[in-house]
C-alpha cells in the first residue's frame, strides 16, 4: 500500500495563536504530530503551512514541508494546493492528519489508508467510534454518523442522530440500549482526483447549516466510506485546557 501523509498546520488560531508551535514535552504540537505520522507506513509525510515561523520550524527537526496559500477557507483546500504542488497521480491516496493531535496512533493512519486503497467506489474514508453516553450523543461538537450495511456515510450531524422515537422524552434523556450511535472521528484520506473536483464546487447548504465540510461531498454524490476505528484516538488541541492536560501528560 503506497499512501502520503499531508498535516495541515494554520498559524492563526482565535482560541490559541500560534498552536502547532506550542510546547508539549519540550517539543513543538506540530512536531509531536509529524513523530506519529512518521511511526506509520506512509511513504511520505508532509507539513503544509501557511506560515514562515512553522515552515522553519519543521525543516529544523528534518519534516518534508510545503508552504501554503494563507487565504484557504479549509484544511481540505490546503491538501489540495500540496496535491497540485506535488504533482500526485489522480488514484493516489493521501491521509490528512489534523496537526493538533500530537497522540494520533499511526495505526489509525494506516487503517484509513488501507480502507480507501480496498473500497475503490469510495472517493474518501474515514473513522468512528461508539458513542456510549448520552453526555457526548447530545454534544453538537460531537460529530455523529450514520452508515449503511456497507459503510457508506449516510449522513453526519451535530445533532444526535438516529433519534429513538420512543425512547427519548422531554424529561428522560437516559442513554437508550443497543449500539446504534457513533461519532465521528476526524481523520480523512482522500484519492487525490476528489480533491481537485472538490475545490471547484461551493459550499453546500448542508455544509453551511451544520458546519461540515464532509457534507459538501455527500451532496455531491461522492461516496465516503466509515469503518470503527481500531484503536482508541485520544481527543486533539482545540482549548487552552486541552493544552493544559496534554503537557500535564507528557509531565507526568
């Protein structure tokens, strides 16, 4: 299985500025992320930046990377200009790895890549995993999913999707029995021939009504296949308390 890793990493953050260049155990997120990458089997890993400080960064600590346009609206944009700069085969598979998930196991990498190699009508795969508490199933920044018999997305929503008819109530929001909820886990590979076709479509009312890109491609009639992931994807940087755990761990 041949497969390229592409980490997106923005300098601009409102919650925290700078984030891919913070300090986890006296080392940059942003290498952190680059050490997982590298443990799994892609061919290449690759840093795309939108900044000279991060850019620099990286090539300190020998990372392949490739400064981006700063105006890209998406991460999924900033994949597709590597793409273009790069020159990659249509076919080929590329894996985005958000660069603030300095604990992202390199065997999800190489799941996500192996489902798409395998499923060859699907454009993207990605990866979930079982919601078991009514806390996260009510959580709109929990993405949740719903597939078919095969795999295939049939939809993402921050809303708590399926919706038990008779199980919830106004007063009763008590995790109902059975396995039927999972949420999706943020990490994509693509065949570079989707994100060319993706970059010229616009933003899809679904898209804008829930905040997902994913649902740009699902209203487009692209197939995105979802398989639980294999190992347990502990949660990326997004808050300074995030940040704060993150260090107190590797202090520990």
């Amino acid at each position: 299985m041949s497969f390229t890793v592409v980490i997106p990493a923005r300098f601009g953050s409102s919650r925290l500025p700078g984030k891919p260049l913070l300090e986890i155990g006296g080392l940059a997120m942003i290498q952190r992320v680059w050490q997982q990458a590298k443990k799994s089997d892609a061919q290449r890993v690759i840093i795309a930046t939108d900044d000279q400080r991060i850019y620099s960064h990286a090539e300190s600590f020998g990372a392949e990377v490739c400064l981006t346009d700063s105006e890209h609206p998406s991460g999924t944009d900033r994949l597709q200009q590597v793409v273009s700069m790069m020159a990659f085969e249509q076919d080929q598979i590329v894996v985005n790895v958000q660069g603030d998930e300095p604990l992202i196991p390199p065997a999800v990498i190489n799941q996500v890549a192996a489902n798409l190699q395998q499923h060859r009508d699907a454009s993207i795969a990605t990866l979930c995993e079982p919601i078991d508490s009514v806390e996260v199933l009510m959580d709109p920044n929990a993405v949740k999913v719903v597939a078919d018999e095969r795999g295939r997305a049939l939809y993402f929503s921050r809303a708590p999707i399926p919706w038990p008819r008779e199980q919830f109530s106004a007063v009763d929001k008590t995790m109902p029995a059975g396995q039927h909820w999972f949420r999706h886990i943020g990490i994509y590979a693509y065949r570079c021939g989707f994100l060319q076709r993706y970059i010229t479509w616009s933003p899809a009312p679904l898209e804008q009504l829930e905040q997902l890109e994913q649902l740009r491609a699902l209203y487009h009639g692209e197939i995105i296949h979802v398989s639980t992931a294999c190992e347990n994807v502990p949660a990326g940087v997004d808050t300074p308390a995030d940040l704060a755990r993150l260090q107190a761990l590797f202090k520990e």
